[in-house]
C-alpha cells in the first residue's frame, strides 16, 4: 500500500458505522481506505462446535477453553461492570483499549472497542426506527434517514413481525425476513399480554417482537439463524456483523484496509486533511493525506480526536447515554418446567413504554431468556451460600428471564467529556467522562423502572433482583458534537461536515442531540448512509 | 500474604467439589483449579488462610461459613475460591447435570426445602465466624 500518495477518502473505523459509509462510498465509485484497528479474535473461534448448547455442555470434554477462557477472564470475580457480560470469546472486542483508550470517570463507565467490526460484533441486534417526532429532537432530516432506513435494512437483512411493537421496532420498513421464533418461557409471556393488552395499551406498553438484524432466511451467503442458543459465543452468519461488510469490501479492488492504525487527529491543509496515527504495532506516529476524512470511531472515539485536532481552548463536549438496569425475575407458572426449543440468546421480546403516546421519550425493554449463559454468572449475584445457590438457581433458571430497560436521554452540563494530558498514555492524554442525572430525570427513571416492574407482575413475571451496572452499561453513546446550522466550533453542520473544516465529516452518532431509549445502531448506521453522501456531494 | 502450594490446592479442590455437589473432583479438574488459583493470584490474609484450613478439616462447616461469608464478606478470598470451583465444574461435561435445568416434580416444595437449609446455614455460619 502506498501511503505516500494522497488517498480520496478515508473511512476511520470498521464498526457499524464505517461500514456502512465504507459501502455507500464505494458503490459511489470513490476510492476508499479504511483505517482501524483491527483486533480480532485469534483463540476461541475455531474452539467452538458447531453444535447446540446443551449438547456441548454435555459431551464436549474441552468446553471449559472458551467457556473459561484462557487466562480465566470468564470467571468474573468483581462486582458487575460494564463488558462483564462478554464471554472469553467476546472478550476480544474490548482488547487494548484499556492501554490505547484510556479514559477516567468516577461515574461513567464505557465499553469502546478497536476490534475488526468494533462494538457491532458485542451487538445485540436489535433494530429501531426513530419515530418523526425522535428524528427531530436528535438533529436528523426525517425524510431521509426514512430512506435511509431502507438501504440499510437491505444490506444487513432485519426480520420482525407487524404486531403491536412495531411503531417502535421496525416501523414502516419493507422487506423485512418473517420474525425469530420464540421460546417457551416468552411464548407464555406474549399469551398473558394479548390477554390484557387492553388495559396495559391505555396506560401506554405495547409488545411484541423485536426487530432484529438476524436472518430467518439465507440472505446474499449468510446463514439463516440455526437456533443453537450460541449466539453469545459464536457467530454462524445469521446475525449482522460490520466485519462481514468489511470482509466483503475489501474484495473490491477500489478499497483498501489499514489495520493497527489508531487515528489520532486531523489537520487541514488548503485542499487536503493531514491525518495523523499511531501504528500500534511499530508504537510510531504516522501521517496519512487524503481529500476527505470521516470519522467512525464512535462517540467517545471522535470526541478524542477532534479534541486533539482542535485549537479551541474550550475543551469540554457535552455526552449523551442511555441509563440501563436489567431485572432479573422469574415466572412462578413456568418453574419445574424445561424452557423448550426453539432457543436463541438474543431478544426475544420487546416492551415499550409510550406514556405520552406520542412516540417520544419512549422507555424501550428487552426480554431475554436465561439459558445460555453459564449459571455461576448468575449465582455470584445470589446472597446465599455456593451450594444452595446452585441448586436453587438451577431449579429457578427455566423459569427466569432477564429485562434490560433503556432509558432517552437528553443533553445537559452535568454529562461531559474532557481530554486531560496523561504522560503515561501511549497517545499522551486521556478522556475524562462525568455523568450525573439531575433529580427530575432520576425521579423519570425511578417511575418508569417502577411501571415496568408492576406490567410484568401483571404478565406474570416477578422481580427476583434489579441490577444496576452504572452510566455507560448501556454502551449507546452519542452527542458530544452536536448537530447546529450555525458554524460553530465542536458542532457538525447538519451535514455531518464537523464545523471549521472543509473536508473532515463524522458519521457516528456524535451529532445526535437526544438519544431515544430504543438502541441507536440502526440509526447511526442509516446517519452514516446519509453522511457518506453528504461528503460525496460536499 | 501466604503462598499455597500443589498439594493444598488438591485438598481445596478436593473438599469444595463434595461441598458442592457431593461427588469426587477428577484431575482435569484439580488441575484447572490449581491453575486458575495462580492465574487470578488469589491470595488469603493470615486469618482467612486460618479460617480456610479449618473449613478444610470439618468440611461439615464449608457450607455455614460459606453462607455467613455470602452476607457479611461477599468478596473474601474463600468465596472467591469455592467460586472458582464452581466455574470450573460447570464447564466439565462430567458435572453437567448439576447444573443444567432439569424438569421437576415439585419446585416450590424445593425451592422450599432449599430456602430453609440456606437460611440454617446461613444463621450457624453467622454465629460461628467470629470463633473460626
């Protein structure tokens, strides 16, 4: 690769969003280069069988290599933290950014990734639709990003069901694969809804199926969803990875991968963006010239880089996230009961809570069933003695689910990141995050956690325990440059142009100004569509 | 800081694999016992290595100062060792029907049955820790 030359545009980042803006930019016919990172996981994938869960745990004798891990990183000693919940085959996605994004907060606490794919390969899949009235309070053009909706959702496959979800999953998207199928424990769940969907419609919570970038039918190459309950080890293709994009576009011959690059900042020249990065495996600074720059890197990602780039004294930007607890509970009319097949990690139902009915300021919850993970990850969280523990969770599992609860969020002073000088760090500086709730949105939350716990008695589902993991569990990030019209240092241009440059755009989610609580991936992802084409038209 | 060594691993692992599920502990389990130990540098104070010692020598009592630990000490290097046990033998296809769901008769006259020895335990570990 000739790193001399100046190169059209370079995509930073191979997560969701480079991906994508990697993909609209080559079927554009541009040039792209995409520099990244790029861990990958060299240990445990080829471990894995291609076999059910249980069928592994009953017969195969090297189990414990990826359910333990090498270096024993599966067995979670500490209190319950953000990227605990990844398996030592997951683990991967969180490798070297303790050393290459460090970062200090005393209430915020983030999972960033620098793996091939980044934080998609840790995502759970599910796929929203920002309703009208959330697409105008995050900064994006409604008409567009509908139709951006739509070419997204062709190029990963998103299957869903039309049900009483939908407003708040998949909308008014075409061509989506017919749902996953449920298992027993959700079944009864979705039955004791229908049955009181009335009552629990006029206080505002509707379910139904989530929509999910997991195919139910094979799908240009890829797998249709195997339902061997691996989904939180393993990938057999049914589910969408940004590495499966970025595999592909680097069979094209007008892209090129630069991995062990971690972009560091940008400078502008009259006609051209001077990018600089640290090659991590040579631990030397590197320059790289090209006409146009777009950051992928993730909110917490482009916030370091553009602090580093800037001039502006001002080095505070402003952070969104979305509060997060999951609740374990069970179903009493379920227990000494096997949880039958069809069985699968990911969501299997979703329940949101519209209390304005104007789809706004939506609570989002997914349901999952407990099955696949390993049960000494539950028993640490159980104030009981090992033994009872285990005997008791075992018989309570089939009958457990667990309930992650999203919550919006909007900006205020009170969440933060800053870039403070560190010479310790490979890359000299650190991200400092604060992040506080003020009463109000704490009281918000309580009421919310509150309705939710009372419409799952009413389905028949008991809060065992409420977990909270701490700001930034819920790894949806965004905001720290906002969208503005005006040309305003530390802004984007509605364009997703970052204000003051000519050429250098971010195409994550950084320019959100309001982050709905139903998951942002496919949103950003449909934003780094449009900013794709935005810097092609620019 | 007490260092242990292999053969005081073996008796750990050993007496933690009966505590928790009443059978005997085979080498590959003993040995990823052992290594995790090292691995996640599990270290005792001179008290908890007393304490441990004697849990060893009247297995009986694991289970009491295991549940008192669960309240008062959900962090100690004794719960984070039978922890490490109970990882291990759940990754073992040998142990798997310890761990896996099974279908029940009764539940709730288990889960009952369970409830009250946890509690027993529980109370007589709570009662004996200050002398252990």
């Amino acid at each position: 690769m000739d790193l001399a030359q100046e190169h059209d545009y370079i995509v930073v980042g191979s997560g969701c969003t480079g991906a994508m803006a990697a993909q609209t930019l080559l079927e554009k016919g541009v040039k792209v280069l995409m520099l990244d990172v790029g861990e990958n996981d060299s240990k445990y994938n080829n471990l894995i069988p291609q076999k059910s869960f249980n069928s592994i745990r009953e017969n195969d004798t090297e189990q414990y290599k990826y359910w333990l891990g090498e270096d024993y990183e599966g067995i979670s000693l500490g209190k319950t933290v953000t990227g605990a919940q990844l398996t030592p085959a997951r683990k991967y996605v969180i490798k070297n950014t303790e050393k290459l994004l460090p970062l200090i907060s005393e209430t915020f606490f983030p999972m960033e990734s620098l793996s091939y794919g980044g934080l998609g390969n840790a995502w759970g899949l599910n796929c929203a639709v920002f309703s009208k009235n959330e697409l105008k309070a995050a900064g994006l053009p409604a008409d567009k990003m509908n139709e951006a909706y739509g070419v997204i959702c062709n190029r990963i496959g998103i299957s869903g069901e039309k049900d009483d979800a939908t407003p708040y999953t998949s909308g008014e998207l075409k061509g989506i694969q017919k749902a996953v199928e449920i298992d027993s424990n959700s079944k009864n769940i979705y039955e004791k809804y229908k049955q009181t969907k009335s009552s629990l419609n006029a206080k505002g919570f509707y379910m139904g199926k989530p929509a999910l970038a997991l195919l139910t039918e094979k799908k240009d190459g890829r797998n249709a969803i195997d339902y061997n309950e691996m989904d939180f080890y393993a990938d057999n293709g049914a589910a969408y990875r940004p590495s499966i994009t970025v595999t592909q576009l680097k069979k094209q011959p007008n892209f090129q991968y630069l991995s062990n690059a971690l972009v560091l900042s940008y400078s502008n020249s009259s006609h051209s963006v001077i990018v600089s990065y640290l090659d991590t495996i040579a631990n030397e600074k590197k320059t790289i010239r090209c006409k146009k720059l777009i950051l992928c890197s993730g909110t917490l990602g482009t916030a370091r880089i553009v602090l580093r780039s800037s001039t502006n004294e001002t080095k505070r930007l402003p952070l969104l996230c979305n509060p997060y607890k999951y609740f374990a509970q069970i179903q009493p009319s379920r227990l000494g009961k096997t949880n039958n097949a069809p069985r699968m990690a990911f969501a299997q139902l979703a329940l949101f809570y519209d209390a304005q009915k104007n789809n706004m300021d939506v609570g989002a919850a997914s349901i999952y069933s407990y099955n696949s993970l390993m049960l000494f990850r539950t028993i640490k969280e159980v104030p009981l003695n090992f033994r009872e523990g285990r005997k008791i969770m075992q018989t309570l599992l089939p009958a457990v689910s667990v309930m992650g609860v999203h919550h919006p969020d909007n900006g205020s002073g009170s969440k933060y990141l800053e870039l403070v000088k560190d010479n310790n760090s490979i890359t000299g500086d650190k991200l400092k995050a604060e992040y506080a709730l003020n009463e109000n949105a704490l009281k918000q939350i309580y009421k919310r956690e509150k309705e939710y716990a009372a419409t799952m008695r009413k389905l028949g589902c008991y809060m065992l325990k409420k977990i909270d993991p701490g700001y930034g569990s819920s790894i949806h990030y965004a905001g720290c440059l906002p969208f503005n019209k005006e040309e305003k240092e530390h802004h984007l241009s509605p364009n997703g142009r970052v204000c003051n440059t000519k050429n250098v755009f971010v195409a994550d989610g950084s320019g959100f100004t309001y982050l709905p609580a139903k998951g942002i991936t496919l949103s950003i992802m449909a934003n780094a569509h449009l900013t794709a084409l935005n810097a092609l038209n620019n | 800081m007490q260092t242990v060594d292999e053969a005081q691993l073996t008796r750990e692992a050993i007496a933690f694999t009966r505590y928790l599920i009443s059978e005997d502990v085979d080498a590959q389990s003993i040995e990823l016992y052992s290594k995790a130990q090292q691995k996640l540098n599990i270290t005792l104070s001179e008290n908890e290595d007393q304490r441990l010692n004697f849990m060893l020598n009247h297995a009986f009592i694991i289970g009491m100062i295991d549940g008192a630990l669960a309240l008062q000490s959900p962090q100690s290097g004794i719960r984070k060792k039978i922890y490490i046990m109970l990882a291990i033998l759940e990754s073992d296809p040998n142990y798997a029907k310890h761990f896996l769901p099974q279908e029940q008769r009764s539940p709730f006259l288990q889960l009952i049955g369970l409830g009250i020895k946890a509690a027993f335990n529980t109370l007589t570990g709570l009662i004996l820790l200050p002398w252990i």
